[in-house]
C-alpha cells in the first residue's frame, strides 16, 4: 500500500509539470496565430509556477507575447506597460541563461523596445503630460544608465514639472559626461533664473557661450536675464551680438530698441523700433513702444512749456507747437498698435491723452467709451 501511494505520488507530480509546460507552449502558439491577449493568462501562470519560473524558454515567450503587444497601438490602454514587461522578460530569460541561443535575438529585440519606450516617453512630453515623461525617461536610465538623450529628456521633463532640483541634477550629469549641447546650459540657466539666481544664471550662460560661442538660444537667454534684471547696457551688448547672428528677428531690434530708449538713446532706439516694423508689419511692441516714446517726448516739452514764467508766451507757443507734431508724429504708429491688439488698457490710456492733447474729440470720445466698457 505504501509503495502504490509513492507511485501515484510521482504520477501526480509529473502531470503538475506536463501541465505547466503545456501552458508555455499554450501561450507560445496564441502568440504565434497573434492571439496575444490569450497568451498572456497563460504564460502568466507559468511564470508564477515552480516547474516552469525558472526556465529561460517561459521568460524568452514572455518577453516575445508582450512585445507583440507593445507594438499595436490598439492595446496601449489595455496594456500601458506592454514594452517594459518584454524587456524585463527578456532579461530574466538571458539571467536564467546568458549563453542561450536567444540571446542574440534578445539583444536585437531589447533595443527596438527601447526604442519603442523611448518614443512613447517623447510622446508623453509632447503632449504636455510631463509626470508620464519623466517616469518614461527615468525608467529608461535603470536599463542603460548613460544613456544621453534619456537624460537629457528627464532633465527636460523635471524642469516643466519645477522639480528643479531634479532637473538640475540630469542637466549637471550630462555636462559631467561632456555631452555637447548647449541646451543643457540654457536650461540650467532657466533653472537658476526660476530660483533668482541671476548671478549663477549668468555664470552658467557665459561658460556655455566659451564652448558654443555662436549659438543663438544661448545669447537670447542671456539677454531675457539681463532684461529681467534691468541691466541695460548688458541687454543691449547682448543684443548686438544676437542681431547679429539673426539680422532678420523683429523681436531682437524691438526688444534693443526699448533698452535704447531706456538710456535716452532716442534715434538709436528709433532706428530699432523702425526696424522690427519693417521686418514684421504686425508686431505690436515696436509700435507702440515707438508711438509711446515719441508721445511721452512731446508730453514733456507740454510740461517744460507749462513750467514757463507767463512772460514768455513765444517759447511757450514754439514748446505748444513742437509738442503737437510730437503727437501727430505718434499717433499713426499708436493707432497702428490699436488695431493689433484693441483691447490693451495701456494703449487705450496713451491714446485718450493724445486724442484729448489735439482736440481729436470724436475719436477721444469712441476711445473713453471703451476704456469704460473694459472697466
């Protein structure tokens, strides 16, 4: 009787095996007639089952069923994690097995799922969802630890989501590396700058433009910097150097022309805001930057005159006479603006003072009434 209890004992025991074997060969053939999803109940419980876990061929059909899956957008939803699980898959194969005869093939498929992971994580970022992207990305760097780009995308995905300490990290990696891009100093700089560390912002900027010396986004940022700090004549060195490897930007004139005019560089500052006009005929800034500059100068010789000891009625006719062709001089370039942007409360403002300064009655009355309905 004991001996029969032991044989059975056996028999039980190899049916347990057979029938886990036939669940990897199950699998194996859903696979093969693209029944991906009634593969995967059955290589799941392989893995899960002592007979079959640690045998490389159940982790090499893993990985093969879910990159299957991963490579049909129709079950993203369904299988988010699809890319991740066949490379992880296929790791487990070749740890069971380094010297299998998958192994090549694995190597080969690894680097397709990386890809694949890669591009969902561009993707993500793309589309403004930022957490999935640093996710991805990070993911990626516990597969291949120096990848560059990867981390570079991290970097850029921790930056969006302010996490700047993180960003900064990546960012400081790469430059370890000597990867050479100077969007990594830039970022850095938006990084230092977000923190109020214009002082390491620019400290950053003018290491990044020793090795890239002619790259444009590195010279606007140190610009914005100096713009943002009111550092003038910084701004307007700045600039110059940026006009001049970018001759056709509008917004470069505009922006010098305003620090002109900050510095009473008056005709410089013309010079520039006539420039961004003709380089682009609907740009607001230089028009009313330019109509707001030639108004406040004919605003202060009104002043000057108004200061004027009643005696002196000539030089106060002559400063009254010049003041008004200050403001005719202003006003097609300020009602220009107007019909860019109709709505700005500042230009509406500039306009009902010169409307009122030359008598213009009918239009000061059309600008008040829609001054009023904003309020």
């Amino acid at each position: 009787m004991r001996q029969l209890i032991i044989v059975l004992s056996i028999f039980s025991t190899v049916t347990v095996v057979q029938a886990q074997n036939t669940k990897v060969q199950t699998a194996f053939n859903y696979y093969k007639y693209n029944r991906v999803e009634d593969a995967v109940p059955e290589i799941e419980d392989a893995i899960m089952h002592e007979q079959t876990m640690n045998k490389e061929k159940t982790w090499y059909y893993r990985g093969l069923i879910y990159e299957k899956i991963c490579n049909d957008s129709s079950l993203d939803a369904k299988y988010p994690n699809a890319c991740r699980l066949a490379m992880e898959s296929f790791n487990k194969s070749l740890a069971i097995d380094s010297k299998s005869d998958h192994a090549q093939d694995i190597a080969v498929r690894n680097m397709n799922l990386f890809a694949l992971e890669f591009t969902k994580g561009v993707n993500f970022y793309n589309g403004k969802d930022f957490s999935k992207s640093l996710g991805v990305f990070e993911y990626l760097l516990t597969i291949i630890p120096g990848d560059t780009l990867s981390i570079l995308n991290a970097g850029l995905s921790a930056e969006k989501l302010k996490n700047y300490s993180k960003a900064e990290d990546y960012f400081s990696r790469l430059i370890k590396m000597q990867f050479k891009d100077a969007r990594i100093y830039q970022q850095l700089a938006v990084i230092k700058k977000a923190e109020k560390d214009t002082s390491g912002a620019l400290t950053v900027l003018k290491e990044a433009r020793t090795i890239f010396p002619d790259d444009l986004g590195l010279i606007i940022e140190e610009a914005n910097i100096y713009l943002v700090s009111n550092n003038t004549s910084g701004a307007i060195e700045t600039l110059s150097s940026a006009i001049l490897k970018d001759p056709r930007n509008p917004s470069l004139y505009a922006a010098r022309g305003n620090n002109y005019d900050k510095l009473k560089e008056k005709e410089k500052a013309a010079a520039d805001y006539k420039k961004a006009i003709e380089l682009d005929s609907n740009f607001f800034d230089p028009y009313f930057n330019y109509g707001g500059m030639i108004f406040n100068e004919g605003a202060d010789l009104i002043n000057k005159a108004n200061d004027l000891p009643p005696s002196k009625t000539k030089e106060y006719d002559a400063m009254k006479k010049q003041a008004e062709e200050k403001f005719r001089i202003a006003m097609p370039f300020l009602e220009k603006a107007y019909s860019i942007r109709p709505k700005d409360v500042e230009l509406l403002n500039t306009l009902r003072q010169l409307y009122a300064r030359l008598g213009e009655n009918v239009k000061y009355e059309k600008i008040k009434s829609e001054i009023d309905n904003l309020k």
